[in-house]
C-alpha cells in the first residue's frame, strides 16, 4: 500500500488515465445508440389491427447483424478499458 500510494505521488498524472477512457467512452456510446436506433429500423413494418405502433420484422441476417454490432460495443469499450491498465501498468513498471 505504501508502495502504491508513493507511486501515485510522485505520478500524479495517472489519475487522468481513467478520466481519458471515459471521455473516449462517453461520444462512442452515443455515436452506438444512435446506429442502433438505424439498425433497429431494418426490416419490414408489420401493423397490427386496432394499434397505433407498428412492429419491425426482421430476417435472421439483420438479427446476426445486431448482435454482431452488440459484440463490437463490448469489445471496443473492453478494449479502451484494458488499454488504460496496460498504461498504468507500465508507467508502474
């Protein structure tokens, strides 16, 4: 622990490390919230009797696409995370 909070005194910038991965995280979440509205959209409109809304219905390619793109959301969030460790821990080194 003394160790660690020496490290962390004499290196006080790595306290903008996790601050940095936010701030990379924050405009990519959004920027996959707004294509997942437009992937949402694929497919044909099918309308119900008696309703206001119309469902979506998609083929099985646009169902593998979406969670294709759910895997990228988490790999590239994954990746900004264990690219911010990987500095720490080098600087630690």
């Amino acid at each position: 622990m003394e160790a660690a909070s020496d490290f962390v005194t004499s290196t006080i910038r790595v306290m903008w490390l996790p601050i940095g991965a936010y701030i990379l995280c924050v405009p990519y979440l959004a920027y996959w919230v707004l294509s997942a509205v437009y992937l949402y959209s694929i497919g044909e409109p099918y309308y119900k009797d008696m309703s206001l809304f119309a469902e979506i219905k998609w083929t099985d390619d646009t169902t593998y696409l979406w969670w294709f793109f759910l895997f990228g959301l988490l790999w590239t969030v994954a990746f900004i995370i264990c690219a911010q460790q990987f500095m720490i821990a080098a600087t630690v080194c």
